[in-house]
C-alpha cells in the first residue's frame, strides 16, 4: 500500500470525525483555536490508536486467513464504506441545531472520550486489513492520526461558520473512498489491477 492509499484512507476514515467535529462546531457558543484544538487531538489520538490496536488483533491471525485475506479487506472496507453512505443519506442527524443537546457543547473528558471512540471504530476494523496486507503500521498511522487532527480541527471551524451543511457531504465521500480503495484491494490481489 503506498502514501497515497494510506492519504486516502485517512481521508476517508476522519470524515465521521470531521461531521462530529462540525457538531462540536456549531454546538460551541465561542470556539477558539484551543478547542478546535482539544477536537483535533482527541479524534487524531483515536484514530491512530484504533488501528494499532486492530492491526495488533489482525497479525495473531494472519497465517490462518492469508489465503482469503484480500476478501476480508475488500468486504471489510466495503462495509464501512456503505455504513458511512447510510449515514451520510439520513435526514435525522445528531447535529442539526434543532437536535444539539446542551451537554453536546462540552469538551469534558467523558464526552469526548465517549465521540472519539465512537468514531474511531472503523478504524479498528481497517487496522485489521493492515495486517493481512502486512501495512507498516507506524507510518500508516501517523498519516491516519495527523490527518484527523487537521480535518478535525478544521470541521469544528466550518461548523462554527457553516452549520450542518457539509456533514452528510463529508460522509458521502469518506465512504465512497473506503469502498474504492476496497476494490483496489480485491483487483490488485485477484490480479485484475497491477499498481
């Protein structure tokens, strides 16, 4: 897997962060930079994390799927992939400013925590599909965190200006990479497509 799969995936995994961080945007009465900040750190670290810890599962059973493991990646990532674009088509959405909650606004440790993992489990699921793609986990999760943090930080600006304009947007396109880079998978290794 080169930089650009890898830039791709992260793309494509920080947009359910990047849809909250635009909640946290407009639920914020006054968002600075230290908690565009705060954001950013929390989904950036759980996005990063997740994926070790997934590629960390998925290497104790590699040799026993390694003949069907293109399989497991594509249907994985295509999962993800068609859960996002579900998510980005409905209509009743956690942030629309009729539906923040006033405890939504916080940055406490329990909340955050509570979004960030939330977040971040698709990320398990392809850490996962590193292992059985023998991905080097440490660049590939540098990428994954420090581009979350910069997409999140962003998101809590654009919420904060733009409302809920672009979350199901961001949606829509993390999923339709996840599901790309997952036919890229199975093609590469089916011999389809040689990259």
């Amino acid at each position: 897997m080169d930089i650009f799969e890898l830039f791709l995936i992260a793309v494509g995994l920080s947009m359910d962060a990047f849809a909250v961080a635009i909640c946290k945007g407009m639920s914020l009465r006054r968002s600075g930079f230290l908690d565009a900040l705060t954001v950013g750190l929390y989904f950036g670290f759980f996005q990063a994390a997740m994926p070790l810890a997934g590629f960390l599962l998925g290497s104790n059973f590699r040799e026993m799927i390694e003949k069907f493991d293109h399989w497991i990646a594509f249907g994985l990532l295509l999962l993800i992939g068609i859960n996002m674009l579900r998510e980005s088509f409905e209509h009743a959405r956690c942030c629309s400013p009729e539906k923040v909650k006033p405890n939504a606004s916080s940055l406490g440790f329990g909340v955050m925590l509570m979004l960030a993992l939330a977040t971040s489990i698709d990320a398990l699921t392809v850490g996962i599909t590193f292992a059985f793609l023998q991905v080097q986990i440490l660049p590939a999760i540098a990428i994954i965190g420090i581009i979350t943090l910069f997409i999140s930080i962003s998101g809590v600006y654009i919420g904060r200006r733009f409302g809920n304009r672009f979350q199901a947007k961001a949606e829509l396109v993390g999923g339709i990479l996840l599901i790309l880079i997952g036919v890229k998978v199975l093609l590469e290794h089916l011999g389809i497509l040689a990259f």
